[in-house]
C-alpha cells in the first residue's frame, strides 16, 4: 500500500470534533428493535448504525441473524433517523445484497479475516466499491493475517478503508473474552499512521463494568473511533448479552471519556506524548503480568524441589540463563549492566517465591 493517506480521506471529510461512534446491537432482531435503538441513538454523537444481519456464531444452535430481511429494517433507519448504516458481509452474496440496500459501511468479521479465501471472494464483490470497509483483526493474533485483508481490498480498488480492533481469542481465560495485545494494533499504527483504527471494546471486553476503560485507553492511543454493541435491553438480547450497553449509557460514556484533539502545535506535542506514554504504561503492564507468570512456575519448581528434597540455588543453570540473557539484551540493544540488574533481581525473587514453598 503505497498512498496510504487517501484511505483516511473519507474520515477526513467528515470533519468530525469527536472520535468516529459506530453503535447498535449485535444481532438486528426485529424491526422494532433496530428502530427503537436508532431513534435513541439519533441525536448523539453516533456516525454509523450497526447491526449484524448474518451472524458468524462459534456453536451451531444460536441464534444466526434475521438475513436479509434485517436490510430492509436498516434501510428504514436511514429514511427515519438519518443515520448511516453498517453491517457485516462475509461473502460475496451478502455484498451483494448489502450494495442492493444501501448500506453505507460494510466490515468484515473477526472470523472471516482469517481466511484468505473469504477475503478474496468479498474484495472481489465489492472492487471499486466506494462505501467504507473496515476489517476487524482476525481472531488470531497475526498482524500480517490482519495486514493481508486489508491489502486484498486495496488492490481490489477499494479506497474507503479502515480496520477495527476486537481482541484476540485466548485458550487461557483472561479477564478480557478477547484479549487486546495492544502493542498488535499499536504496531500496525506504527506502519501506516494513516489507516483509519477503530476500537470495538465490545468484543474485546465481552462484558459491560469494563467497556469505558477499553473506549479510553483507545483514545489515549490515539485511536479514530469505537464500534459499540448498544441495545435497549442488553439482558435480553438474542446474542452478546452480556457486553452491551442501554443507549443512555452509551451517550453519557462519549460525554465522560477524555477526548484529546490535536487543534495547536502545544496540543499535537501533548497529544504525541500522550499516545507514547499509554504505549509505555501497556508495555509495562505485560512486563508485570509476564513476571507474574514466571513466578507461577517458580513456584511449581519450588514444589518439586520439595518433594525430591533439592537445594533451591542452581548455581550452574543460573549462571547459562544470565549469559544467554545477556546475548538476547545486546540484540535487544539493552545493556549488560541493565540486565545483570534487572536478571539478579528476577532471580532473588524466584529464590524468595521457592523458599516460601519449600519451609511450608
Ligand atoms: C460483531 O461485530 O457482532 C461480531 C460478530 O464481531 P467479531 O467478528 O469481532 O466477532
Ligand atoms: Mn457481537
């Protein structure tokens, strides 16, 4: 992707003072549902009315979306409430009704962007299209699955284009349902400051108390907008109960979330700053919970020690993992005098963490 600046143009053009709000519920139910959302949603900071019509769901059985039906429903929230209107296309047939209707922004799920061929089959439906596509991340943690999606709409000629972070799926259970690993959408930023990054902390959160802090955290990295699962009864919804939010909640979360704008060189500096430094407070927050993990398996040692009855201090294995750290700091352009530091001090706390097994 080489003019990387014309697929913000669209952003641009909107010429909004606040981050780009794309909000509706998961699933479109019924055509009361989706209206009754819209007409909540008309008069707040709200761009784009989402609803998804054709739902990817990880079991048979649940509930699968409306079909095409929903498009209808969407097209009268155009022609009621003036809002645009977004959904998910996840083949060629669903673009083509999408086109049919109308539909103002189409994005690809976390599902499909994991699959080259899906991709292809969708940039191919849409080339030339001029309606906004974004693609969320694939459900793995891959940028360059993420960064292939996006380049296959390019070269199919699409030019309104943007991604969406959703999270990524974990085997452990996080307190997240789909873990951020922030510094992924962060590096992608870092290689095309341009492309349009959209947060969805619906998905990443997959439950309501933490969806402000996400929204926030976003917008300290300098993100351009949030996609928000909003319903007016989330308790009863047909998919992703739990994560929703009332319209209500969601208009008073754009007035309380610190919205930073660039408006004089004082304010790009502090915003620059600011961005950095919530790039530094994620990084150190991995360190911590990396550390966290390891003195996990320092305990584990120390229980097995135990039971062989085995002195604690291995002076042979502790001076090989010093020297190889050593070998990895200079690559890392960190110095030896850091990381003996930083090594001695892991050390005494795994030797603390064992002892404390050991004498229980
Ligand atoms: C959705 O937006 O409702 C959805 C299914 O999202 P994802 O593809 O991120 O799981
Ligand atoms: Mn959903």
């Amino acid at each position: 992707m080489k003019n990387t600046k014309e697929l913000r143009t669209w952003l641009d053009d909107m010429n909004l003072d606040h981050p780009l709000v794309v909000a509706g519920p998961c699933s479109a139910e019924t055509e009361a549902q989706v209206l009754n959302i819209a007409h909540q949603l008309k008069d707040s900071d709200v761009n784009y009315f989402r609803a998804g019509i054709w739902k990817p769901r990880t079991r048979p059985g649940n509930f699968e979306g409306v079909g095409a039906l929903g498009l209808k429903w969407l097209q009268k929230v155009k022609s009621e409430t003036g809002l645009k209107t977004a959904t998910e296309v996840a083949n060629a047939n669903h673009v083509k009704l999408a086109l049919e209707h109308d539909i103002d922004l189409l994005w690809i799920g976390a599902r499909s962007t994991v699959s080259p061929f899906i991709v292809q089959e969708i940039a191919d439906a849409l080339n030339g299209t001029d309606k906004i596509v974004l693609v969320k991340n694939p459900v793995n943690p891959d940028l360059a699955l993420w960064l292939g999606g996006i380049e296959r709409l390019y070269t199919a000629n699409i030019k309104n284009l943007g991604v969406i972070h959703r999270g990524f799926s974990t085997y452990e259970k996080t307190r997240y349902r789909n873990n951020p690993e922030w510094q992924i959408p962060i590096e992608l930023q870092n290689r095309f400051p341009d492309l349009p990054l959209i947060c969805d902390p619906s998905h990443i959160a997959g439950r309501r108390d933490i969806i402000f802090d996400i929204c926030q955290t976003a917008l300290d990295l300098n993100y351009d907008g949030l996609m928000v699962e909003t319903h007016f009864d989330p308790d009863n919804a047909w998919s992703d109960a739990k994560q929703q939010i009332t319209p209500p909640f969601l208009i008073q979360m754009m007035e309380d979330l610190k919205i930073r704008k660039a408006t004089d060189t004082e304010a790009a500096y502090k915003n620059a700053l600011n961005t950095m430094r919530t790039q530094i407070d994620v990084i150190d927050h991995q360190i911590i919970e990396m550390l966290g993990k390891r003195m996990k398996v320092s305990d584990k040692i120390g229980a097995l020690k135990k039971s062989k009855n085995v002195a604690i201090l291995q002076v042979k294995r502790w001076n090989e993992i010093l020297e190889k750290m050593i070998l990895e700091g200079k690559e890392n352009n960190l110095s030896q005098a850091f990381i003996s530091n930083l090594f001695k001090g892991i050390h005494q706390e795994s030797i603390n963490h064992q002892e404390k097994i050991i004498n229980s």
